[in-house]
C-alpha cells in the first residue's frame, strides 16, 4: 500500500533522510520510532506528498506521490506533528472545508461532516472558533480532517501528544478500530503505545532505516536466546542442578531466595522452547513451580540497543575515518 | 479542477467577510474617495471622475497588498500550508482560487463606487462613454494590483514583509514613467511602457486600446505564474 525505495532527502548539504526502503501492507499499522531529529517527520512528510524526495520514489496506493500527485493524496488522510488548522474558522467550517477539498458534495459531504465529527468526538465544540478551543479539541480536529476523506492510508505524526490519558486511550481505541480497514503509519515517543498498536515497527536514527519487524522478532533477534524467570519452592541446590540438566538450557543462576523457595534465571537456546520440559522435570522430583515468566525485552530496550548500538558503530567508523 | 478551486475562493472570501480588517480597508477605501470626489466636484464643477479614478488607483497601491499579504504568507505563517499541500489540491488550483476571492472582493468594492457616477447622473449628463472606459481601465488595474500582491505574498511567510514589498513593487510600477520625462532615447521609451500609469491613463480619457489590455492581463499572468512558482519552490526546497 505504502512503498518507499532508496528515498534520500537533502536539505540545503544536510541529509536528512539517507536511502529509507520501507513496505507497508494493506492493513497494516507500522510504527515509526527514533530519536529527535531522525528523520521521522521527514519520511512522513515526504510520503503525504509535502515535499519530494531529493532522489529514490514513493508509491501510496501504486500512485507515485511526486508524478501522480493528485490520485495519491486522495488516497491520504495525514495529522502532522503540530496539526495546522485555520484558527479563523470554526471546527464545522474546517472540517467541512476538508471535505470539500477531499472532493465531497452536498449530502454526502454533510454526512460525512457529522460522521466524523461524532466519530472523534468534537460535535460539542463545532460551533466555536478553533482558536477558542483547547490543544486536546485541536488534535481530535486535526484527526478529523485526517479521517474526513476516508482515506485508505493514514499518517499520523505523534497523534497523541498534548492529550490528556483519558484521550489519549480513545485516541488508541479509534487507531485501533481503522486497523484492517486501513493502512497506519504512526510515529510516537510512547514506547508502549506503539508496542500496544503497531503489527510491524520501523526504527529510523540519523535518516538511515536500522531496523524493520515486529516487536517479537527484533526482541528475539537481539536477545540472541531466550530467557526465562522462575520461582520454584524446593531445596535450592538440588533445584539448580536439575534446572541445569534439563537439555538445551545454557546456563542457570539463582536470583534471590526466601525459606524454601528460590527464584532462578536460566537461559536457554533460542530456538527451543524448555518451559514444558522444565514445568514435567520439576513435577517428577515433586518440587513447586510458583512463578514461570519468559522475558522478552520491551520496545524500550530494543530501541536503546538499536540506537546506541548503531550510534557506537558510526562513532567507531568516524574514527577509522581519522 | 474547479471544485476545489472554489473550495477554496468560498474559503478566503469567507475570511475577508469575517475578518475586521477588510471592513476597515474598505471605510478607508470609501471615505478618501468621497472626499476626492466631493472635492473634485465642488472645485471644478465638471461632471467627470477621471481625478478619482487616479486618487483611487493610488490609494489602491496601499490597499491591494494589505488584503493580498495574508493569502499565501498567511498559510506559511500558520503552518496550514502542509495542511493544503497534503490535499488533492495542485499549486495552480490554490493560487487561483485566493486570487479569484480577492478580485471578487476588490469587485464588490468597485461596485460600491458606483454611488459616484449615480450622484453626477442624477445632477447633470457626464459622458456616459468615458465613464465606462474608466471603469474598465480600473478594473484591470485593480486586478493587476492584486496579483502582485499575492506574487509578493508568496515569497515570504510574513504577512508584514509581503504587504511592504507589495507597496514598493506597485508604486515603482506607478512612478517610472516619471523617468520618461527626464529621459528621452529607448530607456525612457522602456520606462513609459512598463509604467502602469501610462497605460491607466488612456482608459480614463476614454481610449480603450488592446495594448494597454494585453499590458495588464500580461502582468497579471505573469505574477500569477511567479506565485505558483513561489509556492511550489518553497515546499519543494
């Protein structure tokens, strides 16, 4: 639905974006992450057609957005970072004259108008000038002409910034509800968030794409094994040992532990999952398993790791460069 | 195409209606030309208006950039730009339907003159014929006006810088022929033809020629062109 090839972005001698590849499937929502300054609303405002790409080609929907300007856009609904609204107009006036430029009319764009306006929940203020109205109202205005055109692809630069938590949920909860209907692009510094939304994340920093999938597999891809936490009540040598003869385990090391029980980490394979082996090898000798949990790294860490790794790479060629 | 140019000339004529501004630049507009008309008429006791006609394209050259400047420096100045360029909307499309909303207001204003003819019509028999030229020269003028101003708009996201330079764009256009008289040989030729005041003139002695027609729809063409141009460079850059 959404495909970027080779996409660079110079501004002035600064490179921006430096040869981004992205697919994004129908249906699909991607989430985009990086630091400040990566290159996040750059890739979003090139793919909405604001600006063209200095070299390489984006295609939303088969439609080049540089050659077949017009056709592309019609297929975008695009919230950038800081949503640019007419503070001279009112919200139904806005709204309205989105509509109009998504190329609505008469009834069809009224309803849709009213459609939208209860769908992000702005209808109490559509009678008052959008300078009137506060940062949250905005951004749901923002979201609205976004939405209005029903379009199959949506951008959205930081959707919930400035949002209080209760909106920031129905804001997720409406993100989540166009998944499968429509194609998603969504940057966020809130980990989590994008963890709970996004199918596919893409970790941009310093323009160049250095990570592409879903959460699980970058997790299991930098773990490089698995690892998981149990509390078992028994005695806690004889506990080790057999956690460290069950096969595939590479190591075991006891955490913490209480009276008769003991918390342990063992690591293992990658590829081989031992928690059903572990659960029967501690049923047979009779000793309690309180507690299993296999821990993956969250989208935190697999940014961090990502990020610094990649800036230690760059800082160890800068100096081979020397 | 001409939905959503009208889209959005119904959007910014919706702004001048609501906007302060425009009820003030239009008092100005109407009480210096009173007051030109009165004072013209009482002194001279001549049943024409070519006086007013220049006093009002003077006072045009201030008045066209301040209702122009916003057009386009307006939507860079508040970020809307992304909103409209993100839209199926082309750069011509944009320009065209601002431009379009800023002629239909100058129009309504033009019409609002009409109460200076009325008042000699109704005391004394003008000739009709010169009337109508004047009107044609002024509406071409007028146009021509406001397209450089949205040319000026479109270089800049101040609204302040785009009205001056409008004003300084317009006024040499005004005053070069002036060179013409100290001048002789081509580049006083050259001056006389650029100047706009030159070619203003003619429709005010009655005179429509197609040369001083072609002089305005060209600049306007031209300026139009150069905000497009404008527009696309600095979301392009």
């Amino acid at each position: 639905m959404i495909e970027l090839s080779n996409v660079t972005k110079n501004y002035g001698n600064k490179t921006a974006l430096k040869g981004i590849s992205l697919f994004v499937k129908r249906g699909e929502i991607l989430g985009l992450l990086g630091p400040n300054g990566a290159g996040k609303s750059t890739t979003m405002r090139i793919i909405t057609g604001y600006m063209p790409p200095t070299s390489g080609n984006v295609r939303v929907a088969g439609y080049d957005i540089v050659k077949q300007a017009v056709t592309a856009k019609r297929f975008i609904g695009y919230l950038p970072e800081n949503p640019p609204l007419y503070k001279d107009m009112t919200v139904k006036d806005f709204i309205t004259f989105s509509a109009e430029l998504k190329g609505f009319k008469g009834k069809e764009k009224t309803s849709r108008v009213e459609k939208v306006m209860e769908e992000v929940g702005v209808g109490d203020v559509k009678n008052r000038l959008i300078s009137h109205i506060s940062r949250g109202y905005r951004q749901r205005v923002g979201l609205a002409q976004a939405l209005v055109g029903d379009p199959e692809v949506l951008i959205l630069d930081e959707p919930t910034v400035g949002l209080d938590p209760h909106q920031i949920n129905e804001i997720r909860q409406l993100i989540k509800n166009l998944a499968g209907r429509r194609t998603v692009i969504l940057s966020s510094h809130i980990l989590p968030e994008v963890s709970s939304l996004c199918h596919r994340v893409a970790i941009i920093n310093k323009g160049k794409l250095i990570a592409e999938d879903t959460t699980e597999n970058l997790s299991n891809a930098l773990m490089g094994h698995q690892e998981i936490n149990i509390q078992v009540k028994g005695p806690k040598e004889e506990v080790l040992l057999c956690l460290q003869n069950i096969p595939g385990v590479e190591s075991v090391c006891s955490d913490s532990s209480g009276e008769d029980t003991s918390v342990f980490r063992v690591t293992a394979e990658k590829d081989k999952d031992i928690r059903e082996k572990l659960f029967f090898t501690m049923a047979a000798k009779g000793y309690a398993i309180l507690e299993m949990k296999s821990s993956k790294m969250s989208l935190e860490e697999i940014f961090l790791e990502l990020v610094t790794e990649e800036d230690a790479v760059s800082s160890a060629s800068k100096e081979d460069d020397k | 195409m001409m939905a959503a140019i009208y889209s959005i000339f119904k959007k910014e004529l919706k702004g001048y209606i609501q906007s302060p501004l425009a009820y003030a630049v239009i008092a100005v507009i109407m009480a210096l030309a009173g007051y030109f008309f009165s004072v013209a008429l009482f002194t001279s006791r001549i049943a024409e208006m070519t006086s007013l006609f220049m006093n009002l394209a003077v006072i045009l050259i201030f008045a066209a950039p301040v209702l122009t400047m916003r057009l386009i420096a307006g939507e860079e100045q508040d970020g809307t730009m992304e909103f409209l360029l993100t839209y199926p909307v082309t750069i011509p499309q944009m320009v065209l339907g601002k431009y379009l909303a800023s002629l239909t207001l100058f129009g309504a204003i033009i019409v609002l003159t009409f109460i200076f003819p009325g008042i000699l019509l109704s005391l004394s028999s003008p000739d009709k014929g010169v009337i109508l030229t004047s009107y044609l020269g002024f509406l071409l003028l007028t146009a021509t006006y406001l397209a450089i101003g949205i040319m000026c708009s479109s270089f800049t996201s101040s609204q302040i810088i785009a009205s001056v330079s409008g004003f300084g764009i317009l006024l040499l256009f005004w005053i070069v022929g002036w060179l013409s008289g100290n001048i002789s040989g081509p580049l006083g030729q050259f001056a006389k033809a650029l100047s706009i005041s030159e070619h203003y003139g003619d429709f005010l002695r009655g005179v429509i020629d197609t040369t001083h027609i072609i002089y305005f729809l060209s600049i306007i063409i031209v300026s139009l062109l150069i905000s497009m141009l404008g527009v696309a460079k600095r979301a392009w850059s």
